[in-house]
C-alpha cells in the first residue's frame, strides 16, 4: 500500500478556487483504479489555506499510471495564485487498529486504574 501526500496553498480569500481544488480532487481521483481513499485536509495560515491530500493506493503503480495520465496529473494551481509544494510518497510497513474512545472520552479505557 502507498500513500501520497499533496500540498498546495490556496490564497486565504480565493475560495472559489478552495471548491474548485476540492471538487477536482473529489472527481479526478474517485475514479482512479487502484485508489483506496483520498482524504482533504485544510488549515488556515497567514495568508494562505494549507490544503493537504492523502490519497492512499493499492501499489505504486497504480499510482504512477494515474499521475502519468496528463488529464489528471495535477489541479492547476498557477493561475489561482496558488502554491505547490512537493508531494511525498511513502511505502505502508505497518498498520495498527486504534479503538474509539469510551462514553466518557477516554480513549485507553483498558488502562484505568483498577480495570482488569
């Protein structure tokens, strides 16, 4: 399993071009044969909007062929006044199921005092 981090930042004011990079995403990679999942994240910075994509795919060259495919290699950024930043690809060597916090919020209830 690979997963591939994008980052691009959007102007903080241009959120015309924030929907127009989420639905490009949504729409380009749901299609993608051999994607997992892709998620987006965003956070707010001086000027600008981090957005972040991880897309996660079943082996590298699943993804090599999506990113090699010109229609979908990449949202245009440049004329938006966004800026790219590098993706990072990362090969997944292991993967540990976390489990959901308690009713009260605890998320290691196994580990209170006193529980068997």
């Amino acid at each position: 399993m690979i997963l591939r981090l994008s980052y691009v930042f959007v102007p903080r004011l241009s959120e015309v071009s924030l929907e127009e990079l989420r639905a490009w995403t949504v729409n380009n990679y749901t299609a993608a044969p051999g994607l997992y999942s892709v998620l987006l994240f965003q956070r707010q910075l001086a000027g600008y909007v981090e957005v972040v994509t991880l897309s996660i795919w079943q082996a590298e060259e699943a993804m090599t062929r999506f990113f090699s495919d010109k229609q979908h290699s990449e949202w245009n950024h440049s004329e938006k006044g966004a800026i790219r930043k590098e993706s990072q690809s990362y090969e997944l060597v292991v993967a540990v199921r976390g489990s959901l916090p308690d009713a009260d919020g605890d998320p290691y209830p196994d580990l209170r005092e006193g529980a068997d």
